[in-house]
C-alpha cells in the first residue's frame, strides 16, 4: 500500500483523481482492479479513529509489576 496525493477534477457529472503510472506500477495494479482509496483534506486523528486508553495507574507503575511477576521468584 503506497499513499499519494492527488487533485480531485471534475469528469462530467462526476468526479474523479489520477493515478500516477509509477503508482499503478509498484502496485501492480491493472485496469478493472478493485482498489480502496482514503480520502480527506489532511491525515486522520488516529486517537480519534481508534480512541485512547486510559490507564488507572502509570505506565511505569505497570511495567514495574509485569518486570516483578516476570523475573522475581
């Protein structure tokens, strides 16, 4: 998977984007593929998209009791 940018143009009643030929080539795309594309203005809030984690106590704090269980006998 390659990311790339591209100008979105009007094509009719319509619109569409153009790819690159040295995209279609690392991909080893062909004409009829089906191929899934990203669209926005600018890259995702990936917190947003996938949220965050809140943890009830530091992180450190919990590697201390991993690293305790794990290596104390």
């Amino acid at each position: 998977m390659i990311e790339l940018k591209s100008k979105l143009r009007k094509w009719g009643n319509s619109f569409g984007i153009v790819v690159p030929q040295k995209a279609i080539e690392e991909e080893n795309i062909k004409e009829g593929d089906e191929i899934t594309v990203l669209l926005g203005k600018k890259k995702p809030n990936l917190r947003k998209l996938f949220g965050a984690h809140k943890f009830k106590e530091p992180v450190e704090e919990i590697m201390k009791k991993i690293d305790k269980e794990l290596y104390d006998d």
